[in-house]
C-alpha cells in the first residue's frame, strides 16, 4: 500500500464525460489499497471565463490608475476549480468510494498576501492524512490557498500542479502523479521533431530548466517544490485507458519520472531541446563602463516587472565604454524601451536598438558537467546549416543560443540529431 497525490489539469476534466474517465483512474489507485488524495483544476477554458467576467466589470479608480481588486478577482477565479472537485466527489461516490471535495481554506493551504500570485507558506496535512487513512479520497480544488487575510489566495495561472506537489509533500506522499493531455516528458517538441521520444526518467535539475526554457509540460514552481522537498514525480496521460495492463504498477507507471539524479543509473550527455518563442533583443550603445551601470539598467527594468533574461556585456578595447544587449519577451519591448528612455540620463547610452520575432533555443543534460565539447558541437551544427547566432549564455546543465525566428523549427531539429537524441 503506498500513499499517492493524483492531480488532473483542464483537459482530463474538461466536461462530465471526462471527469468520469478521471474517477476511474482514482478508482483503480483505491482498489489497489492505496490511500489517495485528488488536486483538480478547473475545467479547460473554464478559469479564462471567469477571467473575462472579471475584466468585463467596473474598475476600481486608484490613485494612479484603475485596477481590479486583487482579492475579489482570486473569489471570482478560484470558483472553477471548486466545481471541479465538487463534481468528482459526486462521480467517486456514485462509484461507490468514499471521497470529499476540499477547498484550500479547508484544510488548510496557507499563503502569502500576494493575491493572484500568491505563494505556499505552509500545509497542515493531518486532517487530510487522518481521512486518507480511514479510506477517505481527498479532492482538493487546485491553485487556491488561504492567505493572512484570511481570504482566498489563488497563486497564479498553472497554481495546480504546485498544489499537487506541495500537498504531496506535506502528507508524505510515496508519489505525485501528474496527469495532463501528454503521456510524458519528451526530448522535444514531437509537433516539430516526429523522432522525439519519452523519457523514461529525467532529472529534477533538468525538468527545472525545460520548464523553465519552453517546455509546457509542468509548472516552474511545482518542479522547484518537488526537487526541494524530493517529491518522486510522474508525468502521465490521463487519456490512455484507466485499466490497461500496468497502469496501476506502483514502482514504474507509465510515463515519466521526475526524480534525483542518483536515481538514473545511465545519464545522457543531453537529454533534451526545448524553445521559447516571442523572444526581443535590447541592445544599449556606448555606454560608460562604471560601478553601477548594470543597477541603473536592470533595477528600473525589475521593478516595471519585466523579466530579463540573456545579457550579454562587450567593453571597448580602451575599456572606457561598453555594450549592453539583453532579452525580454517581445510583448514586453515597448514597456522596456520607455523605461529606459525614463532613466536614459542615469544609465548614460548614447542609443537604445531592438529587434522582435527572435527564439532561444536550449541544450539541457546533467551530463554536460562531465562531458567537454557540448557547446562546440551544437555552434557546428547550427553554422553548417546557416543558422547565425546572435547571443549565448551557459550553465552547468544549459546551453541557450538566441537565433532568427524562422529557424526555430530547423535549429531545433538539427540540435536533437546532432546528439543523437532521435535514436531509439
């Protein structure tokens, strides 16, 4: 008997047909003597909705500009995944089960003041643990906890998946199964490269990075919980049939496993590619080389809340003036070159250029740390396919290569042959 955390995106409980298939899941974890606890999103399209119904009421006039209260936009959103976990509460128990559907204030998930983007402080899991331990299935309505205010906190859009985790952890999980549409972590993009394969297994540093760079598979935040507290992880799909053979094997379920890297026996130099799109270039011109230059560029920058990402630095050869060319997302460009032109007499540039419609594609491996001529290899093939690179930047585990958009599909497909990730 092992103590498992299941949670379901919006597309596994995107209608009743759905939601139905999801309870046969948790049914065959019960049958096998498991206790079980449940984390639900909201149906798909469903938190977009209440979003819109949100944006479509008054404003509230504050001192500088209209804005939503943050407090009752988290009352309004946090309501899909409440019906959610209501209704397959009801599925489970016309099945027969035992099950209750929780809310994060119920049990209660503790977070911080940041409405809309709030963050986990704690979880008190014993009553939770108490019910799973009398055959009781916990179905908890994902990406809500309750904050100092004591009011609903919602934490931010893919809050599910951190819920899972966090819930796992606090209830001392033997594993946190994540089901989505996929039925895994890939080496690409399959839409891009067909050659592309599951993994079986793959490092929590490395799942951080590919979701941090582009993949979409997990939320940044739950990788982050689940490495820190050691939370075995699954990605698995919820589509495949609940009662094919080995769904329900304990130790190695379909699908991939997110984990310690002491628990992969053979690891690859590479283990994956991934991209992000809807990448800008800013580059600032002939700008004086001294203390407190880059502060006076990214400090306005961090607190306009644009996320920097690449930065490249080149001084010129008397070392009196320098270049500075960084990255933002490209819906960002127009933000980021107003603030700088605000702070143009404290940064000191003579001009500020961009360029949009550009993609950073990733290497990732925790073998690269023993492995020489990575980078070597991935800057030879890209240059005997024509690819020119305008920035790089580095990490143990990481090679990011910023490139012309067009490339992006060309680029990533020569990266996964080239360390022979196509083959089987």
């Amino acid at each position: 008997m092992a103590r498992i955390v299941m949670k379901f995106g919006g597309t596994s409980v995107a209608d009743l047909d759905r939601i139905k298939n999801v309870a046969r899941h948790v049914k065959r974890e019960v049958d096998a003597g498991h206790e079980v606890a449940v984390v639900v999103s909201a149906m798909s399209g469903k938190t977009n909705e209440l979003v819109g119904w949100v944006q479509g009421t008054p404003k509230v006039v504050g001192a500088n500009s209209p804005f939503y209260d943050a407090r009752e936009y988290d009352a309004v959103v946090a309501s899909g995944e409440q019906v959610t976990s209501g209704l397959l509460a009801i599925a489970l128990q016309a099945m027969d089960i035992n099950a209750r559907s929780w809310q994060g204030w119920q049990i209660p998930i503790r977070a911080d003041n940041a409405h809309g983007a709030a963050r986990i402080l704690e979880i008190d899991g014993a009553d939770i643990i108490k019910r799973m331990g009398e055959g009781q299935v916990a179905v908890i309505a994902g990406f809500q906890g309750l904050g100092p205010d004591n009011r609903i906190a919602t934490l931010g859009r893919g809050g599910s998946d951190t819920s899972a985790v966090a819930i796992a952890a606090a209830v001392k999980a033997d594993r946190c199964d994540i089901y989505t549409d996929v039925d895994g972590v890939y080496t690409t993009d399959p839409r891009i490269v067909p050659q592309a394969r599951r993994l079986k297994k793959i490092a929590f540093e490395e799942m951080l990075e590919m979701a941090s760079l582009g993949a979409k598979v997990l939320q940044v935040r739950s990788v982050e919980l689940a490495m820190v507290h050691k939370v075995r992880t699954f990605v698995r799909s919820s589509f495949e049939d609940p009662d094919a053979p080995g769904m329900g094997d304990l130790l190695n379920p379909p699908g991939t496993l997110i984990c310690d890297e002491d628990e992969i026996v053979e690891q690859e130099v590479v283990t994956g590619i991934a991209y992000a799109k809807d990448e800008a270039q800013i580059s600032l011109r002939r700008l004086a080389d001294r203390p407190g230059v880059s502060a006076a560029i990214f400090g306005p920058l961090a607190e306009s809340h644009i996320n920097v990402d690449m930065i490249v630095q080149n001084i010129s050869e008397d070392g009196s003036k320098t270049d500075m060319t960084f990255t933002v997302p490209s819906g960002d460009v127009e933000k980021a070159i107003k603030v700088l032109g605000e702070n143009k007499e404290k940064i000191g540039y003579d001009v500020v250029q961009n360029e949009s419609g550009l993609v950073k594609v990733s290497v990732i491996g925790i073998g690269m740390r023993s492995h020489a001529g990575v980078a070597a290899t991935a800057f030879k093939a890209l240059a005997e396919k024509g690819i020119n690179i305008k920035a790089i930047t580095t990490s143990e585990i990481k090679i990011s290569i910023l490139i012309d958009g067009p490339y992006a599909e060309l680029a990533v497909r020569t990266l996964h042959s080239c360390y022979g990730l196509d083959k089987n």
